[in-house]
C-alpha cells in the first residue's frame, strides 16, 4: 500500500503532453497527442529529478529512485480498441529516422509488430524509442536518458502505463 501512495503521484503526473526530441518523432505525438481515442503520457526532465531525490526506507521504492534518476523524459502515446493500430504502427514507422536510431529488437507475431531502437553516443544509450501496433493496440514510447537497458527492463514491470510492458522483450532478446 505504501508503494502505491508513493507512485501515485508519478502516474498522476504521466497524463500531461509535450517534449522535446526528434521533430518527426515530435510531430507524430503533436498530431495525435489532443485526440481523444489517444492516452497521452508526458514525463519532464524536472519530474524525473523530483523523484529521484525522494528517498524513503521501502527497498523497492529505493530500486525504482535509482532506476529514474538517470532518466530525462518519458513519452507515450497509446490507443487500443481503435481498430487501426496497424495503419497507425506503419505510419510511426515511416517517421522514425533509422539513420539516427540503431534496431535493438524486431518481433511480428501475428499480426501485432514489435519494434525497439535506441539512439546512443558511444556505449551510452540516450533514447529508446518502442513502437507496438496491432489491429486492436498501438503504443509509440519514447525514453530519454542515460539509459540502462537491464533497469529498464525491470522498471517496466512495476509502471502501470499501457504499453511499457513491451520493454521487458529487450531484456528476453538479451539472453
């Protein structure tokens, strides 16, 4: 119960909009961002600076204050039940620069597409951008940061947002 009061603010705080990253990437979110058949999620860089410095005595909120500190944005947009997640999905798609991102993970089973990139300097990953369409889901996620892929992983598994429990696949290619 204490985990819950601790997150609540966080998840309360990812209904906001905006960001600031690629331009294609930025446009996509802008056009959908006020339509109402969309869940807009927008976490600031302030945010993720406020909440890594809230430190308590729970083990896994210590877990999740490490895992965010090094984060800077967070944005997601989904829509299921929608009925054309897949036009939505190859639409994304056509906007992602691949000269800028390298494919971390491909997955088509069926007819729901999974695809991972990140953007990185170095050994240093800045940006993962996730992009899940289906007939019936479509989920574009962007999170920037220095970014640790085995933390992240994990953190998927405690966020309630639709959409982010695709990131566990990075850690399932990785082994």
């Amino acid at each position: 119960m204490k985990k819950f009061f601790l997150l609540l603010p966080l998840v309360l705080l990812l209904s906001a909009s905006a960001g600031a990253q690629n331009d294609a990437i930025n446009r996509f979110f802008a056009q959908y961002m006020e339509d109402e058949r969309f869940t807009v999620v927008f976490v600031s860089p302030k945010m993720f600076n406020l909440v890594s410095k809230i430190s308590t005595d729970d083990e896994e909120w210590e877990k999740f204050r490490g895992i965010v500190g090094d984060l800077t944005g967070l944005r997601v947009l989904t829509a299921d039940s929608i009925g054309n997640g897949t036009a939505l999905y190859k639409e994304a798609l056509a906007k992602v620069p691949t000269g800028e991102y390298s494919e971390l993970l491909t997955v088509r089973d069926g007819n729901e597409n999974v695809r991972i990139w990140t953007k990185d300097s170095g050994a240093v990953i800045n940006e993962l951008l996730l992009l899940v369409g289906s007939p019936d889901e479509f989920v574009l996620l962007s999170l920037t940061g220095r970014i640790d892929l085995d933390k992240i992983s994990e953190l998927s598994k405690d966020l309630d947002i639709e959409g982010v429990q695709h990131l566990d696949k990075v850690k399932k290619n990785k082994e």
